[in-house]
C-alpha cells in the first residue's frame, strides 16, 4: 500500500517541519509520551523547541510532569501555572499565543503543542485556531489499534472528525503509534502498520511515521551490508545509521521482521530516558514520501 | 479468546461493570475517578441504563440503595472525601441487606488533601464505613485486569450475600493504562425475591428497611447477619503469594503497594535476603488464613502502606505476637520507591540478623 521511500533524512524532514505542530489524538493513544520523543528528537536536530502543555482533562501524566527531563533536553516547556499542584483547575498559561505567533515570524523555532485527549482536550485549540492558520502547521493525529475505543479504523476516523471540530483546525498527517506499552509484540506492530494503512486510506491522509518500542529494535530493523545479508542492529548502534541514504523496497513484499530496512531512524531515546517516560521508549521510523510519488 | 485493549483503571472498571449487568450508576465528578463515571455516563444511554450525575454523594448513595432495593444492579463510584459523605447511606444499606458494589478511588487526606493516590481509607472501608456494627466486603484490586475481574465479580459476591461491596483502590491504578481482556457480558442474572420490584399480588409484599423499634428483633437481625459475615470469612478470603514458599520475611501490601513491594521483593533476593510477597485482594475479610499459614516458617514481617500505618494494625492481630511486624508508608500522595522499600526489607532483616 505504502511505499518506503528513499530522500528525506532525518534533519531534513525535521528541518521542513513548519514552527508549529500539534499533537492530538484520542485520549490515552500516546501522545504526551510522542510529544516528549518529537521535542528530543528536534532539539537534536537543531531547532529551537519549546513544548506547550495544554491538557486540561488528564489529572495525572502531563508533559508538565516532565519538566526536569525538558529541561535537560535543551528544550522549553510552557505548561500551565497551576501544573502540577493539587490544583486541577482547568487553566492555561497567558504565553502560549505569543509563543504561536513568536514560532511563526522565525522558522528555526519549533512549538510542539500537546493537546489533550479526544474533543474535550481538543477543545482548547479551538481557542487558538485563529492564530494558528495564520501560517502553515502540522497537526498530527496520533493512532493506537490497541486503544480501547480506537480500535478501528472507522471509530478512530469519527474521533479524527470529533476533535477537529473542536480544534476548528484539520490534521495533516497520522502517527501510528500502535502499541500495548511494555507488553508490545510483534503482532500488535504489524496489526498496527496494516491499521494505519487502513486508516490512511479512508482519511485520505498520510502516515508519516509509524512508531516501535525500542525493546522490538532488534526484531525490526536490520541493514543491508554489502554483501546483501541482513543484520540487525540494536538501539545503541541506530545513532550510527540516523540521517544515511535508504534502500527502496516495493509495494507488494508485504513488511515483516526480516525483511524491513533501516529508514531514517529519527529518535533512539537512550534506556534512562525510556525509563523515564514509560514503561517502553519509542524509537520512530519515518516512512517518508518524495514528490515525485510511488 | 477476547482481544487485549489498552484501557485507563477507571475505564476498565466502568467497562466490566457494566458487563456484569450493572445497568445503574449514580455519581458525581471527583478527581481522580471522573472518568468512571463519564464512562457511564457515554455507555448506559446506548444500552438502556441510566445514568445519573446526583446532586451530592450523599443523594448518590441514596439512589444506589432505591435501585438495590427494587432489585437491580446499581453502583456508585468516588474518592475519599466523597466516600465519608456516603457513610450514612452505606450503613443504611448494609441495615436494610441490601446488595450494591461502591469504588473508592483513594486520594489523599484527610480533608480535601491532595488528587495524588494514597491508601488511606484501609480504616474506613474495612471497620467503620458507617455507623453501627457492620461489615462490607473489600477488595483491592492491583492492576488494571484485576480491577476489571474484582468488580465484574464482586455484584455476584454482593447478590449472593446481600452484603454491599467496595473497590478500594487508588488514584494511580485509576488513572493507569494497562492492557485488558474484558469479561463475557452477563446474561442470567440471579433472581431476588426480596427485591420491592412489584407483587402483583402473587407473593407478600418486600420491605427494604433497616429501622428495628424491638430490641430482640433488631438483635436477632445482627445475629443472622453476622452469620453471614462468618461464612464470607470462612469462603471468601482472597490474596496472591509471591515467593512465600522458603521466604523467612514477608511483605505483606495491597493495591499499588504491593507493584512496588513487588519490585523491591525481587532486588531484596537478588541480594540474597529469602523474602516474600503476600498481597491480600480481599481487605475484609482479611486473609488471616494465608497469613498464619507463613507464620511457622517466618521471622518476620513489613506491612508497606500508602498511609500512615492501617493495615499493619491487621498483620498484628493475625501474627498475634508470634514475630515482629514493621511498618514502612509514604503518604500525602507521594508514592514509595521500590528502594525506599528494599531499604526498610533490609531493616526488617538486618534487625532479625542481629539478635
């Protein structure tokens, strides 16, 4: 359905990120913990990147929570005031439009906005709207086959719809992010690209990445040597291989273990960092299309 | 065999209740078990249930003990605070014999404390819930399947006994996503010929009451009632070992507790201290049994709490004076550490060592 493309590294596509991207999805697909992967992975990359938590539903596990690893990520965090306290007052911070505006005039900054879950946390970027399509963005809908009440394709596009209503803004592209936390197979990453395939077609959006627990590195990706054997290669080697030309493959070898190529690989959280966040890290492969089509 | 779906705690209780034939449910917002009752209140219309945000949880309460009485499956769900306003309704209840399954999604306290989870009402739910001398049936679920089972089981438990039952769980197994395997959906549902669910003149009417003017009567009520508590002591008694077998120390901690208990269990032997876990899933009754039965081979025990110090009370009353039983607890919404925990295992073993 998909093919895999050659091109775009990884600081190339981060580097034609527009400043404004925004992270929705339904509520408990992963977003925060993509979010958080995304910040890192940019920083990285050189931009200039600051998070803004606007999750007013969930009381606990915001990105707010995550302050001190943000920090250390070289990345900014607007969060709201009263983040963090016993306080759960739905409130945002004052900054956020300036910081809209701020990342439109000057394009090395990047504001990665984290919404909350389903309509109701999308409900705040409705708010924003306004500002927001006064320059171009990038709203990511971020997709989980195994999220109870997202397990279908048709459910998690009426969801899609749902929260774009709210948002008063359209999603650009999908990241599938199919996953059972620590529990995480095989089975559930192939049932998760064939879903967000699925989904791609029905939304008439692409995929622009597709998501694996770092513990499944070795099972996923391999390199081709030049003797045309594959080895895998392991997350702490992957920082090898980030930004090196690909190899294409054709639409119809369906994706299995053995037989998938390192792409761009754009974010090896270390194992601390995993730990940080959750039970299992994420490492992202980008499935990129060229212009000039399959 | 069902599909494995990733589902919040609170989610996961809402959902299996429901397939347990639970088809009322009257609550009332309160951080961090909101999302029970927006569960509920998106599911029971399509099915034909109801669902009722009350004006208080008191009146909530209330409305969960007019349905029980009229015979049907009904719940309610809060946290901390809101369960002391229940109090009066649950003793109520339990006078009238009336069955009901209520969630206390713990936070901490006392008073309006914090929204982080604690343990804290291991007191209140398991001696003086409400007013008078009664018993409810407890559970502790620890992860977000066992939440799920306990609850899809605990209507049978309250139907079969006609004794109310509470989910005691808290903040962090609330708000948690873990995988889950639903429960089938329930179709035969016990029949309750006591239930005032209308006579049409074939039977007496029922009366769901719990006021007794005549002294004898009111005594003879609590007798047979208390009757009934022996008998869930005797069958209904629940907890999960870990590593007990050759253990010469036991932790003993519930709910999220015992995750991280857990935890420091498997590091304390990896330092070669022959430790065990013992998690009770019932909180009343209490699994003395499983706890005496560890007795003749132990040295020692730790009771691990979110709280103050609650169930450790319980640990001594079963070990009787026969060893040692510590305590270690965070509270105020501050979860422990498994090392904080490994640190108090080796307190518990280094004191033994030295005497």
């Amino acid at each position: 359905m998909k093919t895999l493309y050659v091109g775009t590294t990884a600081y190339e596509y981060v580097a034609g990120l527009p400043s404004v991207v925004i992270v929705c999805g339904h509520y408990g697909v992963g977003k925060t913990n993509f979010s958080l992967n995304l910040a890192e992975l940019c920083a990285r990359m050189g931009r200039a990147v600051t998070l803004v938590d606007v999750d007013v539903v969930n009381p606990y596990f915001r990105t707010s929570d995550f302050d001190e690893l943000i920090e250390k990520l070289g990345v900014k965090l607007i969060a709201p005031e009263l983040a963090k306290t016993a306080l759960d007052v739905p409130s945002l911070s004052g900054r956020i439009e300036s910081a809209i505006i701020e990342a439109q005039r000057d394009p090395h900054h990047l504001l990665i906005i984290d919404a909350g879950g389903d309509d109701v946390g999308a409900t705040v970027l409705g708010r924003f709207a306004p500002v927001i399509v006064k320059a171009p963005y990038e709203m990511f809908y971020v997709i989980n086959a195994c999220r109870d009440g997202s397990t279908t394709p048709s459910d998690t596009l009426m969801l899609m719809r749902e929260i774009e209503s709210m948002a008063r803004l359209r999603v650009t592209s999908v990241i599938n992010n199919t996953h059972l936390k620590s529990f995480t197979e095989t089975a559930e990453i192939e049932r998760g690209i064939a879903y967000a395939d699925e989904f791609s077609s029905i939304s008439e959006l692409p995929v622009r990445m597709h998501t694996l627990p770092a513990f499944l590195f070795d099972q996923w990706l391999s390199v081709e040597t030049t003797s045309g054997s594959r080895t895998p290669i392991s997350s702490t080697d992957a920082e090898e291989y980030l930004g090196s030309p690909v190899s294409q493959k054709t639409d119809e070898t369906p994706l299995t273990p053995s037989n998938v190529t390192v792409l761009n690989t754009l974010c090896v959280p270390s194992v601390k960092f995993s730990t940080l966040m959750c039970d299992s890290g994420f490492v992202v492969q980008v499935y990129v299309q060229t212009p000039w089509g399959s | 065999m069902a599909e494995k779906v990733l589902m919040k705690g609170n989610e996961a209780l809402a959902a299996a209740a429901v397939r347990a034939g639970c088809r009322f449910f009257f609550g009332y917002p309160i951080t961090p078990q909101t999302e029970l009752a927006a569960y509920m209140s998106k599911v029971m219309p399509k099915i034909g249930g109801t669902f009722l945000q009350a004006e208080s949880e008191v009146s909530a309460i209330n409305m969960v003990y007019g349905a029980s009485a009229a015979g049907a499956r009904a719940m309610t769900s809060s946290s901390s605070p809101g369960i002391s306003l229940k109090a009066e309704g649950i003793s109520y209840m339990a006078g009238a014999d009336l069955p009901g399954v209520i969630i206390n999604v713990e936070r901490g306290g006392p008073g309006l404390g914090s929204i982080q989870p604690s343990q804290q009402d291991y007191w209140q739910a398991t001696r003086a819930m409400g007013h008078g001398d009664f018993h409810l049936i407890v559970y502790a679920p620890s992860t977000v399947q066992e939440m799920a089972d306990c609850v899809y089981n605990a209507f049978d438990v309250s139907d079969h006994y006609r004794v109310p039952v509470m989910l005691l769980c808290d903040g962090l197994l609330g708000q948690m996503m873990e995988p889950v395997v639903l429960p089938e959906e329930k179709t035969d549902l016990p029949a309750k010929p006591w239930a005032t669910d209308g006579h049409k003149n074939q039977r007496e009417h029922n009366v769901a009451n719990s006021l007794f003017l005549k002294s004898e009567i009111l005594e003879e009520k609590l007798n047979e009632r208390y009757e009934r508590y022996r008998q869930i002591e005797e069958h209904e008694q629940m907890s999960e070992g870990f590593l007990l077998d050759d253990a010469e120390y036991v932790v003993v901690a519930f709910g999220a507790s015992a995750r991280i208990a857990r935890s420091a269990v498997v590091k304390a032997r990896e330092e070669g201290i022959k430790v065990g876990l013992l998690r009770p899933i019932t909180l009343w009754p209490f699994p003395k049994d499983a706890i005496a039965s560890t007795i003749p081979h132990t040295k020692g025990y730790l009771s691990v709490e979110m709280n103050m110090g609650q169930m450790v009370d319980d640990v001594r009353l079963v070990v009787n004076g026969a060893r040692p039983v510590e305590f270690f607890g965070r509270t105020g919404g501050v979860i422990p550490t498994p090392d904080e925990v490994l640190a108090a295992i080796k307190r518990l073993a280094g004191e033994e060592g030295a005497k």
